[in-house]
C-alpha cells in the first residue's frame, strides 16, 4: 500500500518542476522557435522562416566546424575506449597500489577544464613546451602543434615523400585539433576506466576459470569473455563519450585563437558560442545548436539500436 | 611468467599514470620558477636559479653580467626589484660570482598572482554559487525524488520521463535561447543567473528515487500508524536513511558547480560577479606572458577540489563508478 493523497503529491513535485519547466523546457522549445527567425539580443527579431537553415547549408565555416567535430569525435572516441578499457583491465590485476593508481588516474577528470586547458596550452608551446621535449628525447623534431593548421595524414604523407592531392577534409585533423584530441582524450580517461572498472569486477569468475580448465590464453580469454561481456560497458561509455565528444567548447576557447589556425580548431558547440555571443546571431546560432541537437540524438538512438543487436 | 606478466603490467600502469600526473607536476614546478628561468626555454622540474652576483666590500649586489674579459668586467647592478640600478660600471672580473640555487622555490607567485586579480572574490563567489546551488538541489530532489518514489498520483510516470528526456539534452543546445530567457528575466549579470537554473538537477532526482525506492515498505507503514506525517516519514525516515547517497549527491553537485564555465562565461560580464574559472580564463588572457603566476593561478585554482578529492577519493570514485552501471 502506498500513500495515497491529492494535493500533497504535486507539492513535492512542484519546486523541481518549475525549474525543470523554466530553464530546461522552455529554453529548448525557445531555441526551436528562435532558429526560425532573425534574432540579436537588441528588441524582437524578426521571423524569417527556413532561411537560418539554408544560410546554414551555404555556410562553408558551419562545414568545415562539422568537418572538426567529426574528426575530433572519430579519433576521440575509440581512443578514449581502448585506454580505458586497457587501464581498466591492468588495474583489475594488480595487486598493490591499486588505489593509488586510481587517483592518479581519476585526477585530470576531477580537475576543471579551464585550469588544465591553460595548462596544456604550454605543454604543446612550440619553444618551452613538454611535448616537443619529450619528442626531442626519442628524435622528433619540434612540432607546431597548436600552431600548425596542416592535417595530420597530409603531415605524414609529406613526410615518407608520397604526394598527397585529396581535398582538404581528407587531410585530417590539423596537428592543433590533434593536440586538443590528445588532451581531450588526457581529460576524461579516468572516468571511463572507472566505468570499465567496475563493469569488469561484475564479470563472474567462473566463465575465466572454466576457461582455464579448457586452456584457453590470456588473451583469447580477453577476446571471448571479457569483451563481448563488457560491451554493455562499452556501448555505456561509447554513448556518453561520444556526447560529451561533440560539446568540447572551453579547450577551444582557451588553447585557441577563436578556433585558429586557419578556423581547424573550430569546432562546431564554439561556433555556436562565436555566432551567438561574439557576433550576436542568435537565430542563426540556435538553427546550428538544434541540428547538433538532432545529429547528437539520431547517433545515440543509432547506439542504441546497435546495443540491441550486439548484447548477449 | 607469472612474474614477468605483472611486472609488465606495473610498468605501463606507472608510464601511463606518469602521463596523467605529469601535467600536474610541471603546473606546479612552473608556477614555482621565476619568470626569467622559465623564459631561458628549458623544460625544468626542479626549478632553479642561476643569476651573478658583484662580491665586493663585503656586501653582495645582484648584477646583470654584460661582458666578462680575463680583467674586467661590465655589468649593470640590480635593485631588490631586479630592475637596473646602475647602468654600467666596470669590476675586476675576479669579484663576480655565478650563483646557482637549486632548488630554488618562488612561493611568492602564489601571493603575486593571487593579488594581481581579485581570486579572492573569485573564489567567494564560486563559493556562494556553489553551495546555493547545492542547497537547491537537495530541496528539489529529496521532495520530488520522494514523490516519485513513495507516492501514487495521476501523470507520475509522464512527469518523469518528462524529466529523463531533458536530461538527454547537453548544455549547449538551451544556451542561447536560455541567454534570451535570463534577459527577459532581467537576470542577466546577477546571482540568480548563476543559481536559479541550477536548483534542479534531473540526474539527482533520478539517484535519490532509485534509493527511495528500495526504501522497505514496512517503514513507512510502522511509521504510519504511529501517526507519523508524510513530511514526518521523509524527514524522520528517508533522509536518516539516505546520508551516504545525498553525501555523493552534494559532491557531484559542488564538484560540477566548482568546474562549470561556459554557462557563467555567457551570462556575467560585470567583472565583480566573475567566478573562479571564468576568472581564470580572464586572466589567461590577460596575463599570457607571465607564465609563472598563470600557472599559480592554476594551481591554486584547482586546489581546493583536489583537496576534496585527497579526502574523500574513496568514495567519490565509488560514485562515479555506480553512474555507469544499470539497474
């Protein structure tokens, strides 16, 4: 039997869904309508209809911060699973120092976005910066990196000497998104080896001890156990990297020169920021944030189907 | 094997975990060197000092060398301020000396960058965002969590999903039409704008009704026929009963709170209302070749999270952890 009342209920629930109804409903069904129409802060705007969006379509900078975006998502993601997943199945073994491996770990993800960017910022400085010393250790010459907006396959290919005549989204990253990619990735590995952690200490014993008996490796073990075990974990970890993948704003804000060199920084949540703030285009920025909307929610139903299919 | 097998795993763990730590490490060496020694472009971890000093009289003046021959010298003597004193003046060689200070720790960049930009106020008002927030969200969580939890009542379950699905949507998507929303609000550039937002949060609520849920049922029904209030049976049963839930609840909440940016970077310009990480960037901008104080101001900007963390990183991880596993 559970308490039955009429008005009490609403009561309770009231304070959190005013809230909720004022700054989250509302605002999202604002930002539906604003993309309709020609908005700067100053008075009312001015409805205008579909053509935020087809200035949108025509607008070669909104492609080139998607180009970005996919980059940064594609390297990012799988990246960011395949340390974790590999940490995370280290740390299940040992013995000693276990937690303090996981606060060594955990900390950047702890630590806030804004001190660890100006940070990393002078570690990829051309001159004083860690990275081109540490590269320097093992042979390789100093690298632009935030400077350098060249991508980073043409880097490579100009380098073993191959001609290279893509177009320039085949290019790659530029070097400088890549070393936002590799603080990115830096920044949120503990998080998601902590997931992987926890789902790994779920598996039962019994599936590695019967394969044992069977004499089956260490690493058949990892691929016919522990991976297709794991993959609720994974797709958890895929699903929330990959969304918070594509709205990296303050490392753009802070390593780079408003997305420079060349705008290959840019990624599209800070060309939102830029459209919106900088240059007070709020209906346009709001058409560019709900087709990020739209992308964002289509790729986490598609994850969410592929789960479906793959889940044991 | 077995040996070899472990020793493997520690030592890609310990490289690994260098590279997470590292960043870290230099952040606080170089927040320690002097300007000078950083601009020399080597990467140090111990910071030193190397400078010449003129020994004469008895009485030790910190010098820029400008040429040194077998016989004499030109140098410019320094002031306390390490500004030029004397412009030039001619020594006998003999009576300069290289001192090489090892390591030489500038603490006073902490107390530099601190008083350069008003952190102090920064720090205060982070504070006050913070844990009026914290409060808020405890409010609307701990009753609407209890609603959903232990109540019956018409359009419940629409309520919630309501609530879920604006959980799916990221920040950035709301946050111009909600810059729109503040304006009309006239809440722009005001605390409110910083707090009010964040008085709810969807994924606290959804934490405290999966534990209010599990709550048994024979509780409630005791408390009942005791005479027990429903407010009563939330204040003097569920909360008593919820501490170590609500404890990761607030730490999540301050945490977020501590590191959010881009919301309070969009919503406050005047300069007295700034909190700390949007301070920070301020002063990243600011400040761009002084690298040293930059990097103090980092460190200590991070401090007191990571003081949290130290404390209670058991726990906090464990929290963290339990986010990723389904019910």
């Amino acid at each position: 039997m559970k308490t039955k009342w009429k008005i009490s209920p609403y009561l309770y629930l009231l304070p959190a869904l005013v809230i909720v109804i004022a700054f989250r409903l509302i605002p999202i069904v604002m930002s539906f309508i604003l993309s309709f129409y020609e908005w700067s802060i100053q008075g009312t705007g001015k409805f205008i209809g579909l053509a935020n969006y087809a200035a949108m379509i025509k607008d070669p900078v909104f492609w080139q911060s998607m180009g970005n975006t996919f980059w940064l998502v594609i390297i990012q993601v799988p990246a960011s699973i395949v340390f974790s997943l590999l940490f995370a199945v280290l740390l299940n073994k040992i013995k000693y120092f276990k937690s303090l491996f996981r606060i060594v770990y955990f900390m950047p993800f702890v630590t806030s976005l804004v001190a660890v960017s100006i940070v990393w910022k002078l570690i990829f400085a051309e001159q004083t910066g860690l990275m081109n010393t540490f590269l320097g250790y093992v042979g390789i010459s100093p690298q632009g990196w935030l400077s350098e907006s060249r991508g980073i396959f043409l880097m490579i290919f100009q380098d073993l000497g191959i001609k290279f005549d893509l177009p320039r989204f085949f290019h790659g990253p530029s070097q400088a998104l890549f070393g936002i990619i590799i603080m990115t990735v830096w920044k949120g590995l503990g998080y998601n080896t902590i997931i992987y952690l926890a789902g790994l200490q779920n598996i039962s014993k019994v599936y590695y001890e019967a394969a044992e008996i069977d004499g089956a490796g260490k690493s058949r073990q990892f691929w016919n156990i522990t991976l297709p075990l794991i993959s609720p974990t994974t797709f958890y970890v895929l699903i929330m990297t990959t969304i918070v993948s594509f709205q990296t704003f303050a490392q753009i804000y802070l390593m780079t020169d408003k997305g420079g060199p060349l705008n290959t920084t840019k990624l599209i949540v800070y060309y939102i920021y830029e459209k919106g703030f900088d240059l007070l285009e709020m209906g346009y920025a709001s058409a560019i944030a709900l087709t990020l909307f739209i992308l964002i929610l289509a790729l986490t139903i598609f994850q969410r189907r592929m789960e479906k299919h793959v889940n044991y | 094997m077995n040996n070899l097998r472990s020793t493997i795993t520690y030592l890609v763990l310990t490289i690994f975990g260098l590279t997470m730590i590292v960043p870290f490490i230099w952040m606080l060496t170089t927040a320690l060197t002097t300007q000078a020694e950083f601009n020399k472009q080597e990467t140090l971890f111990i910071p030193k000092e190397e400078y010449h000093v003129w020994n004469h009289d008895g009485q030790k003046d910190r010098i820029l060398l400008v040429m040194e021959k077998d016989q004499d010298s030109v140098i410019h003597v320094l002031d306390e301020k390490l500004n030029i004193a004397v412009e030039y003046k001619q020594v006998p060689s003999s009576e300069i000396e290289l001192v090489r200070k090892k390591p030489s720790l500038h603490w006073d960049n902490f107390s530099k960058a601190f008083k350069k930009v008003p952190f102090g106020l920064y720090f205060y008002n982070t504070l006050y965002v913070s844990f009026l927030s914290l409060f808020g969200v405890l409010i609307t969580s701990l009753l609407s969590a209890y609603a959903f939890a232990r109540m019956e009542f018409k359009g419940r379950d629409l309520f919630f999903y309501l609530f879920l699905s604006m959980m799916m949507v990221p920040q950035p998507i709301y946050m111009i039409s909600s810059y729109v929303l503040l304006d009309k609000l006239n809440w722009l550039d005001t605390y409110n704008a910083l707090i009010i937002p964040w008085t709810a949060n969807i994924f606290t609520i959804f934490l405290f009704r999966q534990h209010f849920k599990a709550l048994p049922q024979e509780l409630f029904d005791a408390a009942s026929i005791d005479g027990c209030s429903i407010f009563g049976m939330l204040w003097r049963i569920v909360i008593p009963l919820s501490k170590p839930i609500i404890a990761t609840a607030s730490i999540f909440s301050l945490i977020s709170s501590w590191n959010s940016f881009m919301w309070p970077l969009v919503m406050i310009n005047r300069p007295e209302l700034r909190v700390l990480q949007v301070g920070l960037s301020y002063f990243n901008q600011e400040a761009s070749t002084q690298t040293t104080l930059l990097m103090a101001a980092s460190t200590f900007s991070i401090v007191p999270i990571l003081i949290l963390f130290f404390f209670a990183q058991k726990q906090i991880i464990a929290s963290y952890a339990k986010t990723g596993l389904k019910d």
